[in-house]
C-alpha cells in the first residue's frame, strides 16, 4: 500500500522538483522516487543518516532526509532529496510533510484503528460514523469496553507494542496510541460476564508491562457501549476513573469507572460549592484541628458501618476509649458520627477535602 501510495505522490511532484527525491522504509530501502532505479535499493547513506538523525532533518555527504510522523512514536519511513545545499533538507522536510499527510489521509479513510480513534477523540461527525461504517464494513451496535493505560513515572514507547500483542485480532480488539503516557484499548466483549473479561484483560495489561518493560500504570474501565456512537462517552469515563481514583482511591491500580460513586459527584463540583460546603459543615473548627490519631478513628469507625463495638476491637482499645475519641469529635466539629445523617455529612466533608487537597486548595 503505502510505496503506491507514496509513488503517486512522488509522480505529482516530480515536474515541480529540480533533483531526485523518495522516500525509504526503516531500513533504507527505497520504496518511492521520483528516479524509478533506485526504488528497491538501499541507499548508501542511509544508515549514517539514522544514526545523526535524532528525529530530525539531516544532511550527509549525499542527500538531506527527514523522518515521516508516525501516530505509533516508531519511524518506519524517512523522505529524502538528493543534494547538499539548504534546499535539500528543505525539500526534504516538505516532502516528509507531503508523504505523511497522504499516510494519514489514506488511513484515516481505510483503516478500522484510525476510524475507532476519531471517534472517541470525537473527530468525526455522528452523522458520518455510520457511513464510514458501512464503508469499512464496521459492526455498529457490538458491546465494547474502553480501557485507557496510563504508564507513571517514565512512560516506554514500546508499551503499544507489548499491548498490542496481547490482542492480536485487530478487526475487533484496538490497540491506540494517544499520547507519550497514554494508551487506549477498545475491547470487544465476547462474553455475558463482561466485568469479569475486562477485568482479566486489565489486570493482563497491568502485570505484563510491569514484567516485560518494568513500566507501572495506572488503568481507568469504562461501562459497556452498546453502540460505535458512544465509544467517545466511554472514553472520557475512563479518563474520569483515573483522575477520580488518584484522588479517592489511591490504593487501586485499576479503577473502575461504575464504582466510583460519591468520589465521581464530587469530582464534577466546582471548587467554589467544595469550599462553600466545608465551610459551612466545620462551623465551629476546621477539619485540620483534628489529628492523625482522630482521622484514623474516624477512618475505623467508617469501615467497620459505624459499629462501636467493632471498632474499638479493630482499634485494640476499650469501648468507653472509643466512646469517649467520638465525644471529642462531637465537641470539635458538632457532628456525632453515631447518628447516620451526621456521619454521611462528615463522610462527604472529607472526601470534598480530599478532592480540594488533590488541586492544592484545600484550606479548611
């Protein structure tokens, strides 16, 4: 595909050009220029040329070359001009523009990974996602789950592959590379028990980049889709369950975007209301007055369904101890946590913190 479709780029260009250009695979080869004999052979400049490229234009003792634009952050194609005055690596540069634009075109227009990419980046119309479709013969209404990879600390480019190869049916499964840190699986789901086969191939995800490329992530889980439409929907759920699990749930390496209740309310407040809201709960002392000690009471007493007696066992400390840790939370804050409606307030209170502390404004 892409030497014929090169080829015909070349041949528009050839009468404008005043030297010999093309362009070459990764290893050299010619695949397209506008000097038929050379297609099919390694330039003898090529590798030098690689090696002093970095992923820019260069120019050695022959020719200028500068590497293609490739979505997946891997070269696979370099333009070339013969020549080795400025207008060389010029050429040479407007070319690679030229050839890469054509790529992208001619894939945008035939390929099922780049189609699935414009939805859920929603560039493409809805109208227009059931025509192209049709054209890619695209199964408009298979359930699908989005899972967004998010690698931490020094992100590897070599993730899209390694998770590419976990899913080798590309008519159904689609491996995108988003960004540096970002890589977006669209999962058909085969099975009745869908949470069960997305929560496999996640934790499949997490373990093998850990493995293979010692890269940690962070894994966000949209619902289901049941329709092609609503891939961008579940797109950004996914993006929602990593930014509203860092916050809410720190523990998690994979969060699922259908369990992140209150945290997800919370997380779509504006900050005036979050504000607002705490001062108005912590009337007598702010939150901060009370100490680790108290917050991991309070914490306790949360996790064990407001039970004293299970707390104070959980906490290794008498009963009338407890008693006495929510008297002094009452006194602090007027809110007795053994009254249902005082915990849910107190509950909410905290989380609005955490979500404020996680955006450097929590002051109260």
């Amino acid at each position: 595909m892409s030497g014929r479709l090169f080829q015909s780029v070349v041949i528009q260009m050839k009468d404008a050009v005043d030297r010999p250009l093309g362009v070459t695979d990764e290893q050299g080869i010619v695949v397209a220029s506008t000097d038929a004999s050379l297609i099919g052979t390694k330039l003898d400049d090529f590798d030098h040329a690689v090696s002093k490229s970095g992923g820019l234009p260069v120019v050695t003792q022959l020719r200028a070359f500068c590497p293609l634009n490739s979505d997946s952050g891997k070269t696979e194609y370099y333009a070339f001009a013969d020549g080795t005055d400025p207008g060389s690596k010029a050429l040479s540069s407007i070319a690679a523009i030229a050839f890469s634009e054509a790529k992208t075109s001619y894939e945008e227009k035939h390929n099922k990974a780049a189609f699935v990419k414009n939805i859920i980046s929603d560039n493409i119309l809805p109208g227009d996602v059931y025509v192209r479709a049709k054209e890619l013969h695209f199964a408009t209404d298979e359930p699908r789950s989005v899972i967004l990879v998010r690698q931490l600390e020094k992100p590897d480019v070599a993730a899209v592959e390694t998770i590419q190869r976990l899913f080798p049916d590309k008519q159904k499964d689609f491996v995108l590379n988003i960004n540096e840190s970002d890589v977006v699986v669209i999962k058909a789901l085969s099975s009745k028990d869908s949470h069960e086969e997305v929560s496999r191939a996640a934790a499949t995800i997490e373990n093998v980049l850990k493995e293979d490329l010692g890269v940690t992530c962070i894994i966000g889980v949209s619902t289901d889709s049941k329709h092609l439409r609503e891939l961008a929907d579940r797109y950004k759920e996914a993006q929602v369950a990593i930014d509203v699990g860092r916050v809410f749930e720190s523990d998690k390496t994979i969060v699922y975007y259908e369990s992140l209740g209150l945290g997800r309310i919370i997380y779509q407040l504006p900050t005036t209301l979050c504000e607002m809201f705490l001062r108005e709960v912590f009337k007598k002392n702010p939150i901060e007055t009370l100490d680790e000690d108290t917050l991991e009471t309070i914490n306790r007493f949360f996790e064990n369904n407001l039970n004293v007696s299970e707390t104070s066992r959980k906490l290794y400390v008498h009963r009338n101890t407890l008693v006495y840790r929510l008297e002094k939370i009452k006194k602090l804050t007027g809110l007795d946590l053994r009254e249902f409606d005082h915990a849910i307030v107190f509950k909410v209170a905290m989380m609005v913190k955490m979500y404020l502390d996680s955006l450097n404004l929590g002051k109260y």
